[in-house]
C-alpha cells in the first residue's frame, strides 16, 4: 500500500521529533478527511513519560466533543496505553505505518471494535529500525522494557 497524504504528514511528524532528539513516531488526527490535529512522540524534548505520537496529536486535538466520527494515523502500531485512549475516546478506525517493529495493541483496539489498518509501508519500518538500532535504551524506556 501507498501513504496518502495523512500518513505523509505522520512520517514528517516522526521524522521532526528524530530531529529533536525524540523518538520517530508521529500521528495525524483526521475528521471527514481532513487533517484536524498531528502531533508527535515527545517524551523526550517535553520530559513526559506518556506523551507518545497519538497522545501528542489528541492533546493537540484538545476538545472535540467527540471523537467518534475520526480517524487517527501512526507511523507505529499504538501501544497499550495509546490504544487504551483510542478505544476510551471511541475512535474507530486507526491506520499504522507498520508493525514490524511493535506489534502493540492491535488484538485489543480490534477487540473493542476498532478497525485497524496497517500499511506496512517501508519507510516507516526502515526508520524505525535505524532508531532502535541506534538508541535501543531509549526505545526500551519507551516501550517500558
């Protein structure tokens, strides 16, 4: 599969917070295909333990009412916590880059409904393992190993 112009926005997000130092993960929020939110793993620059890629972009996102009628892209599987707000916020469909290198929370977010899409898409799983290969202290911390 192709990335369309909403995970293109993802990988640049993931690929800012590489530049920062960060872990090179990135997420768009999407709401009648139009791009409301993106934001970035930021657990590093900010020194905040649960600001992954998604929970960046909701926080960008701030209020919506509801968060039913979305669409959130990761260049990464969400991990448990991440999916644990995907399901609570009643998003509905999730679109990963890949999931090579995480294989996070897919069997729980399609358990509690979600539809999971993943691209697979080489850049993403190539810019992941360069990070992990590179720093794999600091993706340990990120995953909680």
């Amino acid at each position: 599969m192709k990335a369309d112009m909403h995970m293109q926005e993802a990988i640049r997000q993931a690929k800012k917070s590489l530049s920062e130092g960060g872990i090179p993960i990135g997420s768009v929020l999407v709401k009648e295909e139009v791009a409301i939110a993106a934001g970035h793993n930021q657990r590093v620059q900010l020194n905040n333990p649960i600001l992954h890629g998604e929970m960046d972009c909701l926080t960008q996102a701030g209020r919506l009412g509801s968060f039913h009628d979305t669409t959130i892209y990761s260049t990464l599987m969400p991990c448990y916590m991440c999916a644990g707000t995907i399901v609570q916020f009643g998003i509905k469909k999730v679109i990963v880059g890949e999931s090579r290198n995480f294989a996070g929370a897919r069997a729980f977010m399609e358990s509690h409904g979600v539809e999971v899409v993943d691209l697979d898409l080489p850049e993403c799983i190539s810019m992941m393992e360069e990070f992990i290969k590179e720093k794999p202290e600091l993706w340990n911390e990120d995953i909680g190993k």
